[in-house]
C-alpha cells in the first residue's frame, strides 16, 4: 500500500499512501497560506497606519498603544514557543511579560506544523511529563480556561516495531512509559491493520498503541496560548522585528585553589528594534524557532539549531480513509503518516 520515494540528498526517504499526509522526520506543514490572527482583545500592531480589530473598529497608529521602553520580560517570537512562554510565565505570576512579533502570529513555522501530540516514546521522567502535561494542556486545561477549542483530536498513536531491536527498545520504552502513567499497549501486526486498515503490515512486528494521543491543530492551539497569556497579563506586539539584544559586562570574582579571579561576563539589558527603539529588559528569551540561531548569533549565543529541507506530501480527499484513523510512525523509515480531515 506505500510507495517509497526516491532519497534526496538532504532529507529522509519517506513512504506515500494515497489519502493521508506523509511528511520525514521534521514534522511541519499541511496549509498552504498562513491564517491571519484573530483574537477577542486587542493585540497592538506597530507597524501599520491603521488596524481593524476583532470588533470591526478601527484605530490609526497613533491611537495604538506604544511599545513600552522596560519590560521585565521580553518575548522574541509569536510562535507556539513563544506564546507558550509568555502563557506560563503569565500564568506563574510573573509581571510585566511582553512578546514580541516581527509580523503575524503563527506566520513563520507555527501554522503549517503538523500538530501531533504523542506521549509513548521517551526514557526521560521529564520529558514524559511534559508530554503528558502538553497533552492536558490542550484537550482540558486551555478549552477550560480560555473557551477556545485547540482543535485536539484524540485519534490516537501507532509507533511500528519492524526490526527485533526497536522491538526490545520499545518494550522497554513502553514499560518506563507505563510506570509515569502513559496507558500503552503493544499490539499486534494484526490489531495495527484493524486500526489502519491501509497499512501493509509486511515486516512489522508490533505496534505501540496509545488510545488518546492525536494532534492538535497548532494554529488554533497558539491562539488559545495567546489568549490565555493575555489573560494573565502578558502583552502581545505583532510587526515589531527585533534586531539584537542589548547586553552589559558586570565583574565575577571567585576563588580558585587559593587565587582570587576577576572576570566580565555580559549580562542581557533589554532589545533593540528595526526601528532603532530599545526596550530594557531584566530577561529576553530566545522563541524565534527556526531562526533561533541566526538570532543568537546576534547576541554572540552559540545555538546548536539548524533547519533542515523534507518532503511532507498531501493527497486529495479519499473516500476510504477514516480522518479518525490513528497516526502511525515508523522510524526506521523516518516516517510517519497522519490522516487527514
């Protein structure tokens, strides 16, 4: 039922059947324009001579409010890194929270992400948590909180075992999960056809099956972030680029083997923007996403981050796949195949 595609020299080979989204390791996209942000309560713009706003009017530039010259918190980027930052900080009690936009929310890498949500897979404590939380996020705690749908889908999550060591591996995966409260279950090649009947299930050995795993739709999910950040106080700015941070040296001293040693390091004061205006901050944190690094270079930050080029394929409707199907992934492909509404 898949068909391999040939192998480009800079992304994963990745398997097609017609009727769902095949995409490579880098999970993105499935749009092909991004939304423009709507949202109940202004988000000021800086960078237009007139804004209309969710209730029709209008307000011209110098009605808006005006970017603020301190905040105690700057966010760069209006992703949902961004927003989920400027969310729980908010949402911790932490004032004077800002985010800033260099044009639209969710208009970088955000709207066309492919949404998934899947606890089973990792043998760190942490990191299970915070999938589990990630999950609660946004099936309960953001629709509660804000009256605003995520778009969370619990189709659930297949992960295939084809080869006798990833089988090991993710039984044991599966075991850790379980202890941290993930339901898994591993079923068989038989089961995995059941729930994804256009599967071909030569070579698989097992499935690991989370019932409640799904996707979320990531537009939707940052605008509910948005929502709930400015509802705990935090301030959202589109159109402002932010061109470095503004930093200064204070004096270290410590004490090695008897020896006193003195040192600068730079400490973060705050961000410049395009336009040339400073705004001080105590902290400014680094949502840029895929251009974190470029970002960091600005800032003379080293950050080990690099986009890469993939394939994501999507078909035409078809009529005999169920969209509530559940997202299976084979990572000995480097592949993983989400039905779609």
């Amino acid at each position: 039922m898949f068909r391999k595609l040939p192998r480009h020299s800079r992304s994963c080979s990745i398997l097609l059947a017609r009727g769902f989204t095949a995409i490579g390791r880098t999970k993105r996209s499935f749009a092909s324009t991004p939304p423009s942000s709507s949202l109940n309560g202004n988000v000021f713009h800086a960078d237009t001579d007139t804004d209309t706003h969710p209730n029709g009017t209008q307000t011209t530039k110098n009605q808006q409010k005006k970017l603020p010259s301190h905040a105690n918190v700057v966010v760069v980027g209006g992703g949902i890194i961004g927003t989920s930052v400027a969310y729980h900080l908010a949402k911790m009690g932490v004032e004077d929270v800002i985010l800033l936009e260099r044009d639209k929310i969710t208009c970088g890498t955000t709207w066309h992400a492919a949404g998934l949500i899947n606890t089973f897979g990792s043998l760190s404590a942490t990191s299970t948590a915070m999938r589990m939380y990630t999950k609660k996020l946004y099936s309960e705690i953001l629709p509660e909180e804000t009256s605003m749908d995520t778009g969370y889908y619990p189709v659930g999550f297949i992960e295939l075992a084809c080869d006798q060591h990833r089988l090991e591996y993710y039984r044991r995966v599966a075991a850790f999960n379980r202890l941290c409260g993930v339901k898994v279950e591993e079923i068989s090649p038989e089961r995995v056809k059941e729930k994804f009947p256009l599967v071909d299930t030569h070579g698989v050995l097992a499935g690991f099956y989370v019932e409640d795993d799904g996707r979320v739709n990531p537009y939707d999910a940052t605008m509910a972030l948005l929502r709930g950040a400015k509802m705990y106080g935090a301030r959202i700015y589109e159109g402002v680029a932010v061109e470095g941070v503004t930093t200064t040296n204070y004096m270290r001293i410590c004490s090695i083997s008897g020896k006193t040693i003195k040192d600068a390091i730079p400490r973060v004061t705050g961000v410049t923007l395009e336009s040339g205006h400073v705004i001080k901050a105590n902290n400014v944190v680094n949502c840029a996403g895929m251009w974190a690094r470029q970002f960091g270079e600005k800032c003379g930050v080293n950050i080990p981050n690099q986009a890469a080029e993939h394939y994501y394929l999507i078909t035409e409707p078809m009529e005999e796949v169920d969209p509530s199907w559940p997202v299976v992934e084979d990572s000995s492909k480097c592949v993983y195949i989400r039905p779609g509404k």
